[in-house]
C-alpha cells in the first residue's frame, strides 16, 4: 500500500530544489538515457547514424517526459494536501 504522507513529503523535498532546476537535471538526465538507447538501437538494426537527430530528439523525450513529471508530481501533492485539511 502506498505511504500518502511518505510521497507528500518526498515531493515537498522535491518541490524545494525549484522547478527550473529540477526540469533541468531531469532533461539532462532522459536525455542522455534516450540518446544512448537511440544509439544502441541503432546499431543493433545497422541503422544510418543520424547524430544531431538523435540529440535533437532526446532532448525533446527528455524535457517532456520532465515536465510531464513535475506536473503529475504537482497534481498528486495538492491532492493529498486537499484531502488533508478536509
């Protein structure tokens, strides 16, 4: 079962860092993920290596997988803190 008050307090931590940070190590962090996985599979399929569209494209995964965090994360806090004070 999951902990409400052990995710509020995580997220609060979070939330500290500030947005601008956290969605910048996020993209950072997906990107290069993304950018290593394109290139593995790449050369598993003989693919043409397509550098700058690779980099282009995990920058792009990674922001939006950042951001679509950060705003899920922010939903599901001031849900609990609603359903706290009620």
């Amino acid at each position: 079962m999951i902990d409400h008050n052990k995710r509020m307090l995580k997220w609060e931590r979070t939330r500290k860092v500030r947005k601008w940070k956290y969605v910048t190590f996020g993209t950072m962090a997906s990107a290069v993920v993304c950018f290593i996985t394109l290139l593995v599979l790449s050369f598993l399929f003989k693919d043409e290596l397509r550098l700058t569209y690779y980099i282009f494209q995990s920058i792009i995964v990674g922001l939006s997988a950042t951001i679509t965090s950060w705003l899920v994360g922010e939903r599901r806090y001031k849900r609990l803190m609603n359903s706290d004070r009620h």
